[in-house]
C-alpha cells in the first residue's frame, strides 16, 4: 500500500507534495527585526529537507509584538527587504512551498534569549512594556504587562494586516497565525489570562473577537492566493483555563470563515501546567479537531518516527504531521522516512549521491554514482 505520510496534500489554494511539515522555530538571530546571515543559512538546509512545506519562524507584526530583541519582524520596509534576501536564496535552491507564522508575543514580549534565560527584560534595564489582555504577568516575579485599550487592539488588528500585506509581497505561499503557547491571541483566549469585562473578555464569545478579528483582516489582506491557518494551543493544562471543548468551538467558527488548516499544539500560557510529555502527546488534541472540521488538521509534538507519522495520517488522527527540534537535529528526516515508507522526496541533484547503495529510489530512477 502507497504510504500516506508522501501522498500530497492541498492546503487552501497551496499543493504540498506530501504531509511532512516544518514547524516555525524561533531563532532569536534577527537585528531590528531583521533576517540575518543565520537565517540564510538556517532555512536553507531546512529547505532542502523534502519536506511538504517549511514555515518560518514566529515573526511579530510589530516592534513590541517580538518575543525578544533576536525576533524576526515584517512591520518594517527594512524588515520586508531583508526577508526578501532570504527567500530569493531559499527559492534558488528548493521549490518547497514557504509559509510564515506571524505572531504578536503579548505579555511574553521584552524578554531575554533562551540561552540568556529566557526572562523578562525590565522596561529600566533596556526591555519594554509588554500589552496583554489584562494586567496579570506571567509569573508572579514579573512585572505586570499593561493592559490594552480598545485603541491598543484595534492596532493589533491592523499590525496583522499590514504584515500580512508584505507577506503577500514577498510571495509568500501561506500565513500561520500564532494562536498558540502563551502569546497574545493565546492569552486573549484563555479566562487564565484574559480577566477583561469588556466586549474581548468574560464569555467564549468574547474572548475569541480577537483572534476572530485577526483572522478576517488577515483573509481579506492576503487574498485568496495565499493560504491561511492557524497554530492553536487547544489546551492550557491547567484546571478552569482554555480547553479542547473551548477550541472546538473556535476551530469550527474559523473553518466556517474559511480557515485553510489547523495545526494543534498545546501548552505554554502557565508556569502551572501540567503535561505528561512523550511520543505524539499532542496527537489526541488534533483528532478532536479533525472530527469538528473541513480543512487539513496537523499534529505536532514529539512525533519522531517514520512509521509513527504514517500511523496518525493512515488511522485519520490528522492529515498531517509537523516536526520541529526533530528537524533541527535530522534535517535529511523525509528522506530516511521515504527509505522507510516507500516514498518519494524531492532533493537536490548535489546530494543524491548520500544516499546508501540502492536507496535512490526515493529520489526516483537515477545513477547516484560518482567519476
């Protein structure tokens, strides 16, 4: 039987030539909001994977929106153009479609590197003022970030919109929006974060017009040449917070409004959480989504295996699998998956050779020898 992980997959106006999915992966190597040397590097062996698909980082839709100083940022002409290196060397090598996840940190912004910590930077030692749904910081050692006003969301609104409309520019396939781990729209979703009594908090109702509101500017920024979906955490761990009966009832909302993909994580709104960690923890989230929707559904977390992966696409758990520190560590993982699977990926001519005696059938009829 044909392996279903290699079998393509349509995601909105996109065509994936098979269901293997780079997730975003934060780099913090940007300057001003500014893809770098690292990022050229970086992306390009991730490029040249096989993968179906390979979305960039989270990028903030604004200067504040960043997780840190290192972010990747599109709110800038600056911003667009040294994307637009990048992906002009990306697109010389590997005809992978690319998304990019735009994202805005909330009260998680003005923070530090992982490897320098991964703390909040007071506004007095060089940070600044995070905005969040409400003025309750993530851990009880932080500062508060400000709560926003009406004026603040709208902004938000438009922030989204306007990367929206480089990203387009920029000729970007498709647009993830960052609806999971504790960042903004996540906080706004969540009663853990969200205490607001206005029209943006109390009610499910309320707590989804954000991210509902972000959703339909974003659709009518990009158009209908781009696809569009979302990274939502589908649960916070955490007894009386944002739960998967809760998302099912956002996802269902999106997929109506024409949502082109769900990719469901988890996680990363409360130090509180509580996570039993191990090989596809996450899978079960993206089949309770999956059995609530039309459009592709990912799942992510922990997913490692070639036969694993082919196991969650072939029993109708998600239509898809995204991997992210695994491809970090592997990044030649869809070609030993396709030795695994019988399936086929596309990779350059240069590194046909690397391949074990036999095995170039994953890369179709060719001589892989060498004068």
């Amino acid at each position: 039987m044909a392996s279903r992980l290699f079998a393509p997959l349509q995601l909105g106006p996109v065509s994936l030539a098979n269901r293997i999915l780079v997730a975003p992966m934060c780099q913090y190597s940007a300057e001003d909001g500014n893809a770098t040397h690292w990022h050229t590097v970086h992306l390009g062996s991730l490029a040249i994977s096989g993968a179906g698909l390979l979305c960039l980082e989270a990028t903030g839709v604004s200067a504040e929106g960043r997780i840190t100083y290192g972010c990747l940022g599109l709110y800038s002409d600056a911003n667009e153009a040294a994307l637009a290196g990048v992906l002009a060397h990306l697109r010389a090598v590997a005809p992978v479609p690319l998304a990019i996840q735009l994202s805005h940190a909330g009260r998680k912004a003005s923070s530090r590197a992982p490897w320098d910590g991964g703390s909040l930077i007071p506004a007095e030692q060089g940070g600044w003022t995070p905005l969040a749904p409400s003025a309750l910081p993530l851990r009880t050692d932080e500062a508060a970030p400000r709560a926003m006003t009406a004026s603040d969301i709208d902004q938000v609104v438009e922030d989204f919109a306007k990367a929206a409309v480089r990203a387009r520019r920029l000729g970007l396939d498709a647009i993830e929006l960052h609806m999971a781990h504790g960042y903004l729209m996540h906080q706004f979703l969540s009663p853990i974060a969200n205490r607001r009594e206005d029209e943006y908090g109390g009610s499910l109702e309320n707590r989804m017009r954000l991210p509902l509101r972000v959703f339909d500017a974003v659709r009518e920024a990009c158009g209908s040449g781009m696809a569009l979906g979302i990274r939502l955490s589908a649960t916070d761990w955490v007894d009386g917070g944002w739960d998967p009966q809760q998302s099912v009832v956002l996802c269902r909302e999106l997929d109506r409004r024409g949502c082109d993909f769900f990719h469901i994580s988890s996680g990363g709104l409360s130090p509180a959480q509580k996570i039993t960690v191990g090989p596809g923890y996450q899978v079960h989230l993206a089949e309770t989504i999956k059995q609530e929707v039309k459009a592709p559904v990912i799942a992510v977390g922990m997913i490692t295996e070639p036969a694993q992966a082919e196991s969650i696409i072939a029993n109708g758990q998600a239509d898809a699998i995204a991997m992210a520190r695994g491809m970090l560590a592997n990044p030649r993982w869809p070609w030993q998956a396709a030795l695994a699977l019988d399936g086929k990926v596309n990779a350059p001519k240069q590194y046909w050779r690397s391949l074990p005696a036999g095995a170039s059938r994953v890369f179709g009829n060719i001589d892989t020898g060498q004068r």
